[in-house]
C-alpha cells in the first residue's frame, strides 16, 4: 500500500471491487483476502503473501501439502501491526519464504476473539506476554509450537529477524519435525490444564471485594493517578468496581482513587481535548503521550465510569466528560444505518498521532496572537513541543485551578477556550484523517448503547436514547440469523459469524438500560429471550458460560473466561445481567444462574481479585441491599417525571427500576413484580421493594426520598 494514500481509501477502494470474476486464489493482483470482509484482512489483500482467512480450507492445504501454518492476528487500527506489514508482509522476498515453505493465515482478532484469546494465552504462557500483532506457527492440527508479537524483518534488539526465523523453522520442519510436534503438544496439554478449572464453590461475601480494594490502594499512583507505571491503560471497569466499593463501605481512599484517574485521564493527552473521546492508552506515567488510535469499547466503558462517577460525586466534570465522550462517539463512529463503527487508527500520513499534534504556530495562524497565547498556556503547546517536536494538548491542572492561576473567573476562562477548540477543531477536520475501522460489533456495540441510554437516562437526552435505540434495532434486525441467533460482526450488507458468549452478555447489558431509560417492555423480552438463548448456546454444566457456542467452532479448546482484560469479561457481564433481570422481572431461576455462576469463580476470584473487577461488580449486586422500585404513573405525568429524576440523580447500583402501566401485557407477560401495582386514587405511586417485601406506596419525591435513606 502506498504510504500517502490512506488505509480507509485503500479499503474503501478494495471493498468495491466486483470480485466475482476472480480466480479463488485471488489472482494475480491480490490474494485470498480480497473476498474478505474485514478492513483488516482487506488491508493486507495485496500483499505478494498467499494468506488465507482462518478455516478449514488453509489447515486442510497445510496438511496435503505437508507444511507447517503461519498465523499472524490483529486489527485494522493497530499501529505495531502496520508496521510489520510495511516491513515484512509487503516484502517480496518475506513472501518467497512463506509462500515456499507455509501456508499463511490473517486473523481479524475482532471478527474471532475465540482464535485471538486461544492464541493469545498461548503466547502467554511461552513468553510470559502478549500483544499484537500476535504471530504463530502451528501444525497442520492447530497446535502451536512458536509465539510471539511483533518480529522485525530484520533482528534487532534481542528480537530475532523475522526471515531467519521462518528459515530455520522451515528446516526444522523437514529435518527435525519431532522436536516441533513435542513442542506443540506439550502447548496444548498446558492450555488444556490452565482451562480446566478446578471448580470448588465458594461463599458470597465481601472478602475479596476488599481484596481487590486493597491491590488497587497498593498500586495506586499518587502523583498522576491510575495503577503502577507506564504505559497506562483506562480499564474502565476497575475503576467503576471502586465506585461501588466506596459507596458500600465508605472508604474515601476508594472514592478518591477512582475520581483522580477519571480526572487525570479527561485533563491528560490521552484524552483528545480538541474533538474528545479517548486513545487507546498512555504510553507514560503522566496521561500525557497517548498510543493514539481510539476504540468504541474504550469510549462506552469510560462514559460508564464518568457517569457513575457523576452520580456518586454530584460532580459534572464527569458529567460533562462522559458527554463529551459519547458526543464523538455519535460524531465519528456512527454508523450510516444505526450501529456503531470499531475505531480509528493511530496513523495517518504513515505516522503516529499526525492528526492530533500541533505547533505554537499552527495555532497562532488559525486563532490570532491574543486567543492562541491563551489557548497554548492552558494546553501546555510549547516551542520545544512534547512529542517529536510537536505538542500533544493537554490541561496542566483543571479549569478551576487555572482560572485562578489566570486571575479570571471560571466561566470567562471556560468560554475562551471553547472560543478557541471550535476554529481549531474545525481546521483539524481539514487534515488526513486516521483511518476508521466500519465494522461493526456486536457486544462493543451493546457496551456503546449501555452508556447512551445511561446518559440519555441520567441527562434526559432524548437524542442520545434515539442513537441507542437505533443502535439497538440495528442489531436486533439486520445481525440475526433467520431463526434468531446473534452474529458477531457487519460490514458493507453482511452480517456474518457466529455471536460469542461476550456478544450476547453486552449487548443484553445495553437492552436492559435502554428499558430503565424509556421503559418499553417489548426490548425487556428482547433481554429475556436473548438471555434464554444464551443459556442454550453456552452454558456450561460446572457454573458459568463457555466463550463460544455449542454450534461454534472449537479452535484449540472451548475456552471458558471470567478474568476481565481490555473488555470485562463475558461471565461477570452475564452474571450482573442475570440479577438485574432477577430483579427485573421477578423470574428465580435467572437469579439461581447467576449465584452458581459466581459461586463456580470465586475461588478463582480470591485469588486474584483485582483481575476481576467486573465479576466483583455483580457480586456487590448480589451482596445488596438490592432493590426493585415499580413506578405506576397518574393522571398527572408530573409527578411521575420528579420521581424518575430523584432516582436517576442518584448513585444505585443495586437498583432496578420498573414502569407499570395496568393492563400493558407484554410487561405483566414478562415480569410478576408488577402484580397488583397500581397508582393511589389517581397519583402516581412508586413501588419499593427490598428482600422479596415491598413497602406500600408512596405518591411523593419527598416520600420516595426518605425510602431511599436520602
């Protein structure tokens, strides 16, 4: 590909070519992967490699052709994997070596995390790391005997050069196969035991809830906020668990630990002050140089954090945060028929961050002297520039503590600013921009509706519930099978893949805060009847859920996942459904599943507790007091609005909250806590229910306040 054209034209322009006249290697000019669907897998279409997809017809020609199989994983938006396709995959002698003595597969890890986090714990376990791009070579079988991420085309650094590699294992492969063969069988009885859980239940309680507490208090960053050293990850879902500690047992160190990372992350580089949304992560302690692409997952999981942060501090620079966040996300990453698109790649102009830096004078050619003086002082723009000679900007302290410095007010300084990060934004809209990534996901998608229909609840955002709704109704109708089942990814008309066990638990997360948002039954059945399949489709036996299918194809082994990485994982998702549905709709057995699930992984969570943050979330739930409130509206919608807005102002975590209105079936189909819920003579009525009891209504804010405890 050539480096001054962009990868989402390059991409743009391979999805448009009619390929139904091409041979089924591709052809001269490409190679298998132009019938692909993947922007990644596109991206690498014409590479003189002969790749394949991952499927049966590339192991079935590694086997008839007695060679062993290269698998290289990643992502469209990667950096690291850009680089190593312009070093090596675009390589004509790289691609001699391969296409003589391998038979080479690319893997999307976002189309099939099943191969991603089979591969990837291999890489783990045989190097003690990982990341992407994730590079193997495999038997014909599967089995892995070498792993490892990115490998220069030439060594260098204690790294090996990725040719002399690829020719002693082609040797190896024709000389000393045994040695190879042992090799990736003792891989494979090592993944097989590391899945095989020992499962021994264990007891609920706040053990390690505090457990996890007490790592995080241990690896906190007192200076800059956040966890240990750099490179820095947001992990959202951590520093929502500490929210929730901290309102259950009133530990400040909680509280303010989780406020200082959001804080820290919303005034740092890694956070695009200009267009806003955040990067992947930080590459330094300080927030400052971000690795700069920007995923959809990041954006959902952080906007939760901010608004759970919001409702717990009463702070709106988290509300405004979490906003801002999902402003970009219906800016930039919308789909053009409702769902949301993967994210945006780090490089454009085949650099890193180009984008997103600026110079003093750049920015003095764009505001003025006066306006740019102001701007450049708060965003820390210098002339020697804090990334290759440019400047990456961020806020030296926050607003407040500027405008002091300054000796104006708040609210003059905040208007200067945004008088100048609107020309500024604009004139950045003028550049190259960094590739998009269009696929579009199931379960990222039902994290990015979880956090619009919680703004749109919280903020009463009737454009945000809109985008989730859409979103929502995307999903349901154009990325099912005709018989109903979920699929993974859709790109240009396709839906396509199997869903996995993560697909199915997020994007239920999503249905069930579209329905506390705008309270139609009919998407609470959509939440039932997906949570039902995923019990057919995965469930295991033991306790828990398998990552994949029944009807799935198994990679190596049917992996079974309850640590939370980049993403939560799909098992603590599910779980915290399964008590919010419980609570949703009266239904014990959902509440059964979801103890049995966390009873099968607490011993792995005490463990490790920390690594664990979002299966502690639905343990908090569990743990309570949880509450179910059925709200039952008047002839006067008033009071029922002032009482939504005294429920959603708060921070509840262990609460449900219903919407009755009498004789509405699909509701009372679903759900038996509105069983004789009616309103007061007239009044609204809300509902407070607590241990399987409910109080007698209450027709008031101020009564249904003093419920509450507040």
């Amino acid at each position: 590909m050539e480096r001054n054209i962009s990868r989402e034209d390059a991409v743009l322009r391979l999805s448009r070519i009619d390929t139904s006249a091409l041979p089924p290697d591709g052809g001269p000019d490409f190679n298998r992967l132009i019938f692909e669907k993947s922007p990644y897998l596109l991206q690498h279409a014409e590479n003189p490699i002969d790749w394949h997809p991952w499927g049966d017809e590339a192991f079935d020609r590694a086997r008839r052709e007695d060679k062993p199989v290269f698998v290289s994983i990643g992502y469209s938006t990667c950096h690291w994997c850009h680089v190593m396709e312009h070093e090596s995959f675009e390589d004509e002698e790289v691609a001699r070596t391969l296409n003589r003595a391998f038979v080479s597969i690319k893997v999307d890890r976002e189309e099939r995390p099943d191969v991603d986090a089979t591969y990837m714990t291999v890489c783990q376990m045989m190097t003690g790391g990982g990341g992407w791009p994730l590079n193997l070579l495999l038997t014909p079988q599967r089995t892995p005997f070498f792993a490892a991420t990115y490998l220069p085309r030439e060594g260098r650094r204690g790294m090996p050069g990725f040719i002399p590699l690829l020719e002693k294992v082609a040797q190896m492969w024709a000389n000393d196969r045994a040695r190879l063969v042992q090799s990736a069988d003792e891989v494979k009885s090592a993944l097989e035991r590391l899945l095989r859980e020992e499962y021994a239940e264990g007891e609920l309680g706040e053990t390690p809830l505090r457990g996890a507490f007490d790592d995080f208090l241990q690896n906190f960053d007192r200076q800059n906020g956040g966890f240990g050293d750099a490179p820095k990850f947001p992990t959202p879902h951590n520093l929502s668990f500490l929210l929730r500690y901290a309102q259950r047992t009133g530990e400040e160190q909680a509280l303010n630990m989780a406020l200082r990372t959001l804080q820290a992350m919303r005034l740092g580089g890694i956070y695009d002050q200009l267009g806003f949304g955040l990067h992947r992560y930080s590459v330094d302690a300080r927030w400052l140089v971000p690795h700069f692409e920007k995923m959809l997952y990041d954006q959902a999981l952080t906007a939760l954090a901010c608004l759970d942060a919001f409702q717990i501090s009463g702070d709106d620079f988290f509300g405004q945060s979490a906003r801002e966040i999902l402003a970009y996300v219906q800016r930039d990453l919308a789909g053009p028929d409702g769902g949301f698109c993967c994210g945006e790649d780090a490089d454009s102009e085949g650099a890193e961050g180009t984008f997103y830096v600026w110079t003093p004078a750049q920015i003095e050619e764009i505001l003025g002297a006066d306006l740019a003086a102001v701007f450049c002082r708060s965003y820390g723009i210098t002339a020697e520039g804090n990334f290759e000679g440019k400047n990456i900007p961020h806020l030296r302290e926050d607003l407040a503590a500027l405008a002091q410095e300054a000796g104006v007010r708040l609210d003059e300084l905040a208007a200067t600013l945004e008088q100048a990060r609107s020309p500024l934004f604009e004139a950045r809209q003028g550049r190259i921009r960094p590739h998009r990534d269009d696929k579009i996901i199931t379960s990222w998608n039902g994290l990015t509706i979880a956090a619009l229909a919680r703004a749109a609840a919280i903020f009463e955002d009737r454009t945000a519930l809109a985008a989730a709704i859409s979103a929502a109704n995307f999903v349901l109708e154009r990325m099912r099978t005709p018989q109903g089942r979920l699929l993974r990814r859709y790109r240009a008309g396709e839906a396509a893949i199997p869903a996995f066990l993560e697909d199915y638990a997020f994007f239920v997360w999503g249905l069930i805060e579209i329905y506390m948002a705008d309270f139609d039954p009919s998407i609470l059945r959509s939440a039932v009847e997906l949570t039902e399949e995923m019990e057919k489709l995965f469930a295991d036996a033991k306790g828990g859920y398998f990552d994949n299918g029944a009807d799935a194809e198994e990679v190596l082994v049917r992996g079974k996942s309850a640590q939370d990485g980049a993403l939560p994982s799909g098992n603590s998702v599910a779980a915290l459904n399964l008590y919010r549905l419980a609570d949703l709709t009266g239904n014990a057995s959902f509440e059964n599943r979801a103890e049995r699930l966390l009873r099968a992984h607490l011993p792995q969570v005490e463990r490790y507790p920390s690594a664990f943050t979002q299966m502690l979330i639905a343990l908090d739930y569990a743990l309570g007091p949880r509450q179910q409130i059925v709200l039952v509206p008047g002839d006067d919608e008033r009071p029922l609005a002032e009482m939504l807005q005294a429920l959603r102002r708060r921070f509840l975590p262990c609460t449900v909250v219903v919407l009755h209105r009498p004789g509405d079936a699909v509701l009372e189909g679903i759900s038996s806590i509105v069983e004789g819920k009616e309103s007061v003579e007239g009044r609204a009525a809300a509902y407070v229910c607590m241990d399987r009891s409910c109080r007698a209504a209450v027709t008031s804010v101020a009564e249904l306040e003093e419920l509450l405890g507040n």
